[in-house]
C-alpha cells in the first residue's frame, strides 16, 4: 500500500515489517484512499484484486468498498476482490474453504443453528409472562424479551457467562437482589434448556464461533492470498481475534479509521473510555502492535473547486491539533491552561505559511471552512440546513452530506428539500409501521380492535390500497357519504350494525328536510347501495372481527392469518388482487417477509386477545427497519453517524448538535448496575460516548464543515453537546471565540424565505348579494345574528353552509340543552293536567331514553346525568306548585308572523317557542329553557337578544299554531343548570306591551333594511356586542383584517373595538328589533 511514515519515525522496526497495519487521516475520505492504497500494492492492476479477500464490519461497507474501488479503477476492467463481512460468513463457504482440515470441517459441522432474534424474543416474552407482575401485557413482555435478548448477545459477544453472577453482589444488597436474580434465570437457566430441546445457538454465539473457527482456520493453514481487513472499531474478543489472525497471515493487513498518531505518548496512556482513540488503543493491545508502527495511507487532494482554505494542507494540521485539544483526555487537562492562538498572518503571505510547530498554539487556519450556525428552532435548523444542502448543487460535482443522531431533525430537512423538488431519503431507512404497507396493516387491525369507531375507521378505509375491489373513485364516493351522513357527530354503536342504524336515522332525517331535491325512491336507492357496501366490508373482516371482539384468548397465529386475509380482500381493485398490491414495494416486500417469519415465530406465544394481538404486532413492526432501494441522490446524502463514519463528502454538515443527540443518551443496563458491568468485563456504556466523540472528529475534520445546532428542543431549552462545548472552550481559551466564521446568511435567507415582502391589509367582508338570494325567513335566532353578527346570516341562509361536527364528536353543551329540553317537553306532553305521585321516577325514565345515546360517554355519566338528576327533582318541585296557578297551552310550539317589505314581498319570523302557559288572569307567559348563560336584561331591552320578545310579538298576534291570540303577561327564562341551586327563573322586567312594540318596529325595519341589495352583511358590527361563538369567523377572516389597518402600508396594531367605528349603523338603528 502507499503510505507515509509519521514524521519523526526512525526506520521501521522488525514488528512493523510484519505487521500491516494503517489508518487513514480523519480528512481523507477512508474508503476512497484504502481503495486506492490496496490498488497501489498491487501495481494499480484491477485484475488482480480478485486475489484479495477484505473483511469489513458490515454489508453497507462492503457495498461503499466496491464503489470506491470502481471508482479507483476509472472504468479499468477489473475483477472485484471478494469482500466479506463477519457477520455474514456463510457456513457452506467455510466448509469449502476449510476441508482439508478435518479438526476445524468437524467444529463447524457441530455448530448448531441459529434461531432467530424474532423468535428468541418472543419465547422469551412467554417465559417472561409466567413471571407474576412482572409485565402488566404481552406487548410490554415482548419489549422486554427483545431488551433480553440484546443483553444475551452483549454477554455472548464478549465471552461472558452469568451464572456466578451473585457473588459480584454485596451482602448488603441481597434481598434487593434477589428479583432481579429470579428474572435473570430466565436466561441463566431456562433459555439454554430451551436452546438445547430446540438444538440450536444464539445468533451471536453462532456468529461468534464462526469467526473463531475462520480466525483459527487462518493460524493453522496461512492463506495463500493476502487478507486485509477495513475500518474495523468494534472492541469484542471475536472481532479481536479475527484481526490479530488478519495481520498474522502473510501479506495480511488491517486498515483503522482516524487513527490518531500525533497523540502525545502521556495522553495515549491515560485515555478512558469516552475518548475518540480509546478503542483503537484497544485493538492495537489485542493485535500487539505499537502506535508508531502504524502507517498512514495517502488520500487524494481537495479539488480546487470545492477548497475553502488557501493552504488546505496547513488547514487540515492545524484543525487536527484543534480536534485533538478538544478531546483532550482528563489525565492531561492541565494542557489546556498553555494555549494560545497563533500571530496573525498577513494574507498575502498566508498560503506559504507554516506555522511554528508548537503544540500549545491553535492557528486560525484550523477554523478555514468551519462554521457555525445557531439556530432558535428544529425548524429553523432544518431549513438553514436544507439551504445548505441546496447551495451545495450550485457547484458541479460537489457532494454534500448531513450527519446527525436526531431522525426527526433529518426528516425535517428530507421534507424541506422537497420544496425544490429534490428527493434525498433519510439513510437511517423508516420504520415498517410508518410506510404504506405498515401503516393499512395496523390501520386494519385498530379498526376491528376499536369496533369501527371513526377515526379507525377512516384511517383505514382512507388509505389507498384500501378499494374493496371497486375502483378508487366509487369506493372514495360512498366512503365520503357515509363519513358526511354518519361518522361526524356523535359514535355509532360499534360495528357495522352501528354504522347502518345511524346511517338509516340520517336518511330518515334527510328525507324530511323541506331542501331535499331527491325523491323517496332515489333516497331510497341511495340507502340500499351504502347499506350494501357497509356489508360487504363487515363480511370481508368477519372472521377477524369476530376473533378480535371475542374477548377470548386465540393463537396469535390465527389472528395473523384472519388478519391477512380481511387486509387483502379489502386491498382488491377491480381484477388486481389485494395480495399484488399490498406486498409489493420496498415497504410491502419487507412487510411480507416480517409477516411470514412472525407467523412461523408466533407459535412460541401464549394465546391472546385481540387487543394484545394489535399491541404486539404495533411494537414488532416499530422494530423492524425498511431500507430504500430505489436511485439514491447522486450527490447529497442524509445519514446515520454511524453510517458517515467511513464516508466522506465535498461538504459536512453536523447537525443537530445537542446533549442527547452528540452523543446519543447512553442506554444503562436495566438489570446490573455500572460496577457489576465493570466487573463482568461488558463494555462500559461510556464506550458508546468514545465512538461517538470519533465520529464526531470524523466528520469535523472534513475541509468545509458546518456545525448547526437549535438552541431549543420542542417547548424546552436544549443543552448544547459536550463536543461542542469542548470546541468552543479551546477556541476560548486560545482566544478564537470569535474567530469561527457564523454561517447568518443562512438564517438571514430562512427569514426571507418565511417573510412576506409586503403585507396588503385586507377590508372586512361585506358581502351583498342580490335581493333573489337573501333569506325571505328567518326562526327568531337568526334576527339576533342580524343583530350581533350578520355575516352569519350570510354564511347560513344565503351560502347554506352548516357547521361540520368532528369526528367521533364528544358531548357538546347544545347536546345537554337538546337532551334536557326533549325530556321536559315529553314529560308535560306525557301529563298535560295533573302529575302523577311518582312523577320524578316518570321524569327520570324519560330522561334515561334521551340520554340513552351518550349515556356511554363518561363526562355525560359522571357530570351531565347527575346535573340532570337535580334538574327533575326541581322541577317537579315547580311545575306542582305553579300548575296550582298556570295551565300549559303548549311545549315546542310553531309559530309565525308575517312582515309586508312592499313591492309584494313578505318576509316571514318563525319560531318554536320551548314552552307557553295561561295563568289565571287569561295571560300568556312565554318561557324559553335555558342550560347555559341567562341573556342579560340590558341586551333584552336594547333588543341584541330579542327571541322572547319576539316570540311574544307572534303570540300578541295568534301565530302560535293551536293558541289564541292573547296578552302576554310574563316573559321568563329558566335557567337548568343542575348545579346549586339545580335552577333559576328570571323574568324579563319591563312593560311587556311596550318590548312587544319595539320588537315590532325593529324587526320590521331590519328586515326591510336587509332586503335591500345595498346593505352588506357585516361581521360583529359591534365587538361589544359579539355572540359568543361564532361558527363562520374563520370564513370572515377576521384574524387578517381585525388586527391591522392600513395606515402607510404597515401593520398597525388597534384594538378590537374600534374596528367598526367608521362604518355607519347597522339596519334598525339603535337596538335593533326595539
């Protein structure tokens, strides 16, 4: 290999003549200069790399490799060498390559098979479920069995058994000990039982002994060709051996990434685990070679082009003394009180420059094309990032790449990218539970588990595979027929019986609306096609749905295979059949094999129901990873830290470098504390924050990196990454703070991005349509909106659009109105004259039928039906004592009165009065049930709530249907509360005579006003006298015209109330219908 000795080494030694080991500077893209190293120790001839056999850690690095080499090759023919991952060794190649050796052929005949991980995690789950209380479900025992089996594969990677494991525990601790001690047999004592009945390994053992049959085979019978291994740093005893048997070969070599060689001799003795070369220092003990006998493999020259630095020489020494000071080891930290920062160099001289060769000076040059960008939040940070990533392209042949630990922040700037029509995937791959196929399958399941609630509902049948064998259009069509007409609102009942009861009662309804356009046999039609279609779905799922409500325990393997089939034939589309269309695809593929292996592993579980059947396949599915297989962007990448560790690109963007993310949160090991690990010899978790930190000086000691980070993570303050800490403490304590170049460009063009370049105001809607199209009749509660807010009016009766419900509506307060108002009026309908002695058991009978539809909510069971209960009992209370006085002429009574606009028009008042008595003096008494807020008396009298007002004008003039024109002598609210005390009456005061008048005129000349084509329908003419809830404000756009005015083209702030100032006076002058 080329190479190139340290500076200051002496002539290589006898080891190191032997020993072929090399690493790669951390500048240098790794895989790229190995490629070109191993080409140049074989005469750059490509043929005969097909002699060589390279092992690397694993098969994405094997397929980096092969790319690096043919790019070496520039389209040379050539013939690959084999490239060979440990964990990949196949059996059959061992065999052939070992048969001449009969002691290792009969080992490796011996080795059990492996079970699989999916299945060893689920017999786990099964063994832990017999354990009391120690998992409260299936699915937390099946996490827990998967946490299990990763701690088996720790212990067996490192050689370690854990059946003495009481003696680490001291005496003090035994009896705390002792449950973690009956769950650890578990795999101490029954699991190796089990592996023996089965005749099988653990994944890890089998693969353990397999490179130590491959380590020993290379011992005893040297192989012929060279072995090189590269860009190994994994620290187990198997990987150990295997590469101290690689150097052992003839013309054997190990390749190391980022090797630091320049590490004074006093920091590389005292290094801990959360060092960036705390590993390689382990490796070079197990392989017995010495740090100065390693050598450095040259790597390619920045291209001029993509080359920030004027000396990109000086700049890459410099940055790695910068890096080398900021990971600087505890042992020697008393370094950092003698640095200092490097003379200024005159620019014209600065290419030319080489500094004095002082380890205590950091020169300006480390920080040549280093920035440093802050951002105020994860979106800001994507974005700054996603611009990066998109100047990148403006350079031909530059690459990018982004490198961080946070997944969100990286599917942040995967969507971003997307506005310029650039598709770069996220390298980590996608959970199979959140792609297409992952997300129907559990879609499909949580609909049978919910009993068809809406929201499961839809999720599922809203997916697009699902068509149930129409075409998309139809199958879109009814579904959106069925979600208008039956799921927004209050639940149906569960299933598909649910579903076509509340499906009929809304024909039913919609066959009486006074706008219905269909005929009874076409309404008719309607109801039988989506009845229909209803049916066929209930009959594609019914043995899943079945299963699933049963409540009764099932082998798991049932519920998959009813669940497969509900899946597929509600995926059908016309002649396709529903199996061609979910498993196809990288998700669908992946989804396929995943559920044919937990079908063959899902015998080793308990039966369960049908909620722990969705529990569990959620949490498989969440684990398992989908890799994408299609074209990748050819020159910008979004990847792991741990995939960027052996790659490089023109430009380096380290994002999102916080504490928890730069290094990620360190898993402790659930069941031993750290001392116990220490003393078992596993690795310590502080390993993980070393690997991180070599990753970390990695990717910054690429020529042109950017660090980024967000200085607040959701509602919460981050805390930035000791990495960075570290940096920013050298750089200070060398006085270059202020030295590191802060990408605000950046910032700058995300802030112009987000910000409009001139705000318009617009004017408030004043809507005014033609006379044709305005409402000839209104009920009473619309002249209040006239009143308070017009453009509600406009929004209702003119456009006709009605408020949707949500979905799977909770209760609302006009439901416990509605529900309470049924009930008075039946019971009075029910017992006209006299109450019967048991009128509140009559009361609350009744009360239970109208509740009966939302009795099953627990806010209606717990709060509404109690203030019910308190309700009736007043009220029985009342109407016994006032019956004695008052005779009910009538409950929810029609009326109407007509107003003559002139030209032969008439505008028509309708109202539906909740109640009207006659007391003894032959006056009418109008009363209005109220379950909220009591109008005020002032807004009664200035006429913004004028409904019993007006009720009593169409009383005075007998449009009441079945009552007598009459006086009124009392116009009352009684307010059912249900609360303390359970209700109150309150009468409008005031000459009732004089109201009615006003009333009159009022409403006559607002309803002239507003059949004029000039008079606008305003919306909230009067703030202070706004309706409480406003369904159309959104439509208005209030929140753009109600805060700004247009005063030189700028955003003015005014206050609400004095929007309406200029606008002149609403129809009906002051007060209204008054």
């Amino acid at each position: 290999m080329t190479d190139r000795p340290r500076s200051g080494d002496n002539a290589p030694t006898k080891r190191q003549e032997h020993a072929g080991v090399y690493t790669v500077a951390p500048d240098q893209p790794f895989l790229a200069a190995t490629a070109r190293g191993i080409l140049a120790r074989i005469g750059n001839d490509p043929l005969k790399l097909s002699d060589l056999t390279i092992l690397v850690p694993n098969r994405d690095t094997a397929f980096q490799l092969r790319q690096a080499f043919m790019e070496q090759m520039g389209g040379r023919p050539g013939i690959m060498p084999r490239i060979d991952a440990p964990g990949d060794i196949d059996d059959g190649y061992l065999s052939l390559r070992m048969a001449d050796n009969q002691v290792l052929s009969q080992a490796l005949m011996d080795i059990p098979p492996p079970v699989t991980r999916l299945e060893r995690q689920l017999m786990l789950a099964s063994e832990i479920m017999k354990i009391p209380g120690m998992a409260s479900s299936l699915q937390k025992a099946v996490k827990l069995g998967g946490e299990l089996g990763n701690f088996l594969d720790e212990l067996q990677s490192n050689n370690i058994q854990l059946r003495d494991i009481d003696r680490l525990v001291p005496d003090a601790f035994k009896k705390q000990w002792a449950p973690t001690a009956d769950f650890l047999r578990i795999i101490t004592d029954v699991w190796p039982k089990k592996l023996q009945e089965m005749g099988q390994v653990d994944p890890e053992e089998h693969r353990s002994a397999l490179i130590q049959i491959q380590a020993a085979h290379w011992q005893m019978s040297p192989p012929k060709n060279p072995v090189i291994a590269v860009g190994f740093s994994d620290t187990n005893p198997s990987t150990l051996a295997l590469l101290k048997a690689v150097i052992g070969t003839p013309g054997g070599a190990v390749v190391l990434p980022g090797v630091d060689t320049a590490l004074d001799d006093k920091s590389w003795d005292v290094l801990t685990p959360v060092h960036p070369q705390f590993s390689f220092k382990k490796i070079l003990a197990a392989m017995d070679v010495a740090r100065k006998d390693i050598r450095t493999l040259e790597g390619a020259e920045t291209a001029p082009q993509h080359a920030r630095a004027n000396n990109p020489a000086l700049t890459s020494r410099e940055r790695q003394k910068l890096l080398r000071e900021a990971m600087r080891p505890a042992g020697t930290a008393e370094g950092w009180s003698h640095l200092k920062a490097s003379k200024k160099t005159p620019a014209r001289i600065a290419k030319l420059a080489e500094p004095a060769n002082d380890d205590k000076t950091i020169s300006a040059a480390a920080l040549n094309g280093m920035d440093l960008v802050t951002c105020g939040s994860p979106q800001e940070e994507a974005s700054v990032i996603a611009l990066k990533m998109r100047e990148t392209l403006e350079v031909s042949g530059r690459t990018a790449m982004l490198v961080t630990a946070d997944r969100s922040l990286a599917r942040r700037v995967s969507a971003r990218l997307k506005y310029w029509d650039i598709h770069v995937d996220d390298g980590a791959g996608i959970s199979l539970a959140d792609t297409s196929a992952g997300v129907y399958l559990l879609a499909s399941a949580h609909m049978a588990t919910e009993e068809w609630a809406p929201v499961p509902l839809l999720e599922a049948l809203k997916h697009p595979l699902a068509t149930m064998g129409e075409s998309k259009a139809d199958f879109r069509d009814k579904l959106a027929a069925i979600e208008d007409m039956v799921l927004h609102g209050p639940r149906p009942g569960p299933g598909a019986e649910g579903i076509k009861n509340m499906l009929a009662a809304a024909f039913n309804r919609q066959s009486r609306r006074p706008d219905q356009k269909l005929s009874k046999e076409e309404l008719a039609a309607k109801e039988a096609d989506l009845t229909a279609f209803i049916d066929r779905i209930d009959a594609a799922g019914k043995p899943f749905f079945d299963m699933v409500n049963s409540g009764k325990p099932q082998p798991f393997a049932q519920y998959l295979d009813a669940h497969i089939r509900f899946a597929e034939t509600l995926a059908a589309e016309g002649k396709t059949k529903g199996a061609d269309r979910i498993w196809r695809g990288d998700d669908g593929v992946k989804a396929a094999r995943f559920m044919t292996q937990l079908k063959d592993a899902a015998q080793k579980l308990p039966d369960v129901t049908g909620r722990d059947y969705v529990d569990v396949l959620q949490g498989l599915m969440r684990d398992v990873t989908v890799q994408p297989t299609a074209r990748p962007h050819p020159v910008l990448k979004i990847v792991t830290p741990e995939q960027a560790a052996l790659q490089k690109a023109d430009v380096v963007i380290i994002g999102g470098i916080n504490d928890d993310v730069w290094p990620r949160k360190t898993a402790e090991n659930p069941w031993l504390s750290p001392d116990m690990v220490k003393k078992l010899g596993l690795r310590e978790a502080e390993e993980s924050i070393g690997r991180a930190a070599h990753q970390f000086v990695q990717m910054a000691s690429n020529p042109n990196v950017l660090l980024s980070r967000s200085v607040r993570s959701g509602d919460a303050p981050s805390v930035a990454s000791p990495f960075l800490t570290r940096l920013m403490m050298v750089l200070k304590g060398a006085g270059l703070e202020s030295a590191i170049e802060s990408r605000d460009q950046l910032r700058d063009i995300h802030a112009a991005m987000h910000t409009p370049g001139d705000v318009t105001p617009i004017d408030p809607p004043a809507p005014t349509p033609p006379v044709s199209a305005r409402p000839k009749k209104l009920p009473v509660t619309a002249v209040e909106s006239l009143m308070r807010d017009p453009y509600t009016v406009y929004a209702k009766y003119v456009l006709k659009l009605r408020p949707r419900d949500p979905l799977d509506a909770s209760p609302s307060v006009s439901e416990k109105g509605t529900f309470t108002h049924d009930a008075l009026d039946e019971f009075v309908k029910k017992f006209p004259d006299k109450l019967p002695d048991n009128a509140l058991d009559e009361l609350l009978k009744i009360g239970e039928e109208t509740f009966k539809a939302r009795m099953n909510n627990p806010s209606v069971q717990s709060f509404w039906w109690p203030r019910f209960e308190r309700i009736a009992k007043w009220f029985v209370k009342f109407e016994n004592e006032r019956r004695e006085l008052c005779r009910t002429m009538g409950t929810e009574v029609n009326g109407k009165l007509e107003i003559d606009l002139g030209g032969g028009e008439v505008f028509t008042l309708t109202a539906i009065a909740d109640r009207i008595d006659r007391d003894g003096e032959d006056q009418l008494q109008i009363i209005d049930y109220k379950t909220g807020s009591v109008p005020l008396q002032k807004a009664v009298g200035l006429g913004f709530s004028p409904q019993l007002t007006l009720e009593a004008l169409i009383a005075f003039t007998g449009g009441f249907e079945g009552i007598d024109a009459g006086d009124v002598g009392a116009l009352q609210y009684w307010k059912l509360s249900g609360g303390r005390p359970a209700a109150e009456v309150t009468e409008v005061r005031g000459d009732v005579k004089k109201l009615v008048g006003e009333a009159r005129e009022g409403v006559e000349r607002l309803a002239k006003a507003f059949n004029d084509p000039k008079t606008p329908y305003l919306s909230n003419p009067r703030p202070e006298w706004a309706p409480r809830y406003q369904n159309y404000e959104h439509l208005s756009r209030s929140g753009e015209w109600g805060t700004v005015s247009k005063t030189n083209n700028k955003k003015q702030p005014r206050k609400a109330t004095q929007r309406r100032r200029n606008t002149g006076n609403t129809p009906g002058g002051k007060g209204g219908p008054k």
